[in-house]
C-alpha cells in the first residue's frame, strides 16, 4: 500500500472510530453531523432537528452546523457577561421532552418544515412556556408559506407580523436601527424580520425572511465576507440571545 493510501486509510479509520461511540444525524457538504456534549454553562443554545418535507434534502436543520454556532458563541463571550462557552450548543429534537430544557432554541431552512404531531405539540408548549426561538436562513415565497403553515398548526390564534427595529429586540444589547446591509449578500431581497408573540405579548418568535445570519458567523473570517454586514449579523444574534435570556 503506498504512502499516501495508507495515510488515508488512516483517517477514515480514526474517523469512523471516533463515530462509534458519538450520535450522528446524517451528512452534509461530505461530512458527518455529530451531537455536540456541551458543558454545563449557564446558557446552552439548542438547534432544532424537525421533521422535514426534504425539499432540501432533510438537511437544511443542519446548516451551517457547527461552526456557526461555535462563532456566534465566541462573539456571546466576548461581548456579553453570559455564562457561555465555544461549544455550549447541542441539537435537540423538536419532538423530545428536552426541547423544555432550553430557553433559546435556533432554527435553520424553516422552509423544510413537515412537523410530527408531536412537533406541533412541543412547539407549541414550548413557546407557552417562555422559550424563545430565532428562525433563519429562508427566502423566497414558497419557503415563507411552508414556514407559516406549520405555524397555523401550533397557534391557529396567531399570526407572523413584520417587525420594525424599534423593537426591544433590535436593542437588547447592541443598537441596530438598520439590516439591510446583510440583503446583498444573502438571496431574496430586502429582509423583513417577523415576529409572533405569546398571550402576555412577549415576543416569542423572530423570523429573518431573506436572511441568512449563520453564513456571516460561519464565515465571517474568509476573505469574500465584508465586514460591516458581518458584524451586524453576529450583533443580531446576540440581540436575539439576550432578549430570550432577559423577557
């Protein structure tokens, strides 16, 4: 066997032992995705796993992970008093009990939800409950009605509405009176930001339509992503982390 095979065989062998013993839920861009054993710090975000329609090939929940979440978790730590760490991130399934043990709950490509009865239920005692849960990465018509139609089945009573950035949100912890700097490079067009809110009125739910925050925290440091943009993405997620951890 030469050299460069061996080396090879190597690594896939060292890779596939140290899956072994760790859940895995697929792949994607030629990897493995992998439960993350987060540490025991005060805050721990949790990405969603639902059930999809595999418009994108059941994958979409999985976007970005896990270098967005570790990123934006940097910039948490850096910037804020949280008691939080690179790797206080784990996926959850929206079906499971554990989805209550974590206040801020992240979604990507809500365009592929086909949510499980279940689902629909955890969903919607979630949010009764006080949770909190930043959607991202969707644009276009079809993905926003896909999104909004498994939310007619959790809160038939409520309804998506456009946000301003007069909202509490936008100020939990940096100011950002403006978004559109992200439109250009993210597909869609102009980003609209809505909002559900539960009975008390607490917003519950910020949906960024025609945005993508996770590719700017993936990304952020690679040479083609501009700055300003970037930065406002990383201060809208932590926006988001702090209103959830203080309404």
């Amino acid at each position: 066997m030469r050299a460069t095979s061996l080396i090879l065989f190597m690594l896939a062998t060292a890779l596939l032992a140290s899956l072994a013993g760790a859940q895995t839920y697929g792949w994607f861009r030629g990897r493995p995705v992998v439960q993350n054993d987060a540490p025991q710090t005060g805050f721990v975000a949790a990405r969603w796993r639902f059930g999809t329609n595999g418009a994108i090939g059941h994958m979409g929940w999985s976007h970005n992970y896990p270098e967005s979440d570790q990123h934006l978790n940097q910039f948490l730590e850096r910037t804020t008093r949280l008691d939080v760490d690179v790797a206080s991130y784990r996926i959850v399934e929206l079906g499971s009990d554990d989805v209550f043990d974590y206040p801020f709950a992240y979604v990507s490509e809500p365009g592929e939800m086909l949510l499980t009865e279940q689902e629909v239920i955890n969903l919607r005692e979630f949010v009764d409950r006080g949770g909190f849960i930043l959607v991202d990465d969707f644009d276009g018509p079809w993905q926003l009605e896909q999104f909004q139609s498994q939310l007619r089945r959790a809160f038939p009573e409520r309804a998506l509405i456009p946000l301003t950035t007069k909202h509490r949100l936008f100020h939990a912890h940096f100011d950002l009176d403006e978004l559109q700097g992200m439109a250009e490079h993210v597909p869609g067009g102009d980003i609209t930001y809505y909002g559900m809110f539960d009975d008390k009125g607490r917003l519950a739910i910020a949906a960024g339509h025609n945005n993508d925050l996770a590719n700017f925290w993936e990304w952020y440091n690679q040479p083609g992503m501009p700055l300003k943009p970037g930065a406002d993405a990383f201060r809208l997620g932590t926006n988001a982390v702090m209103y959830a951890m203080t309404h």
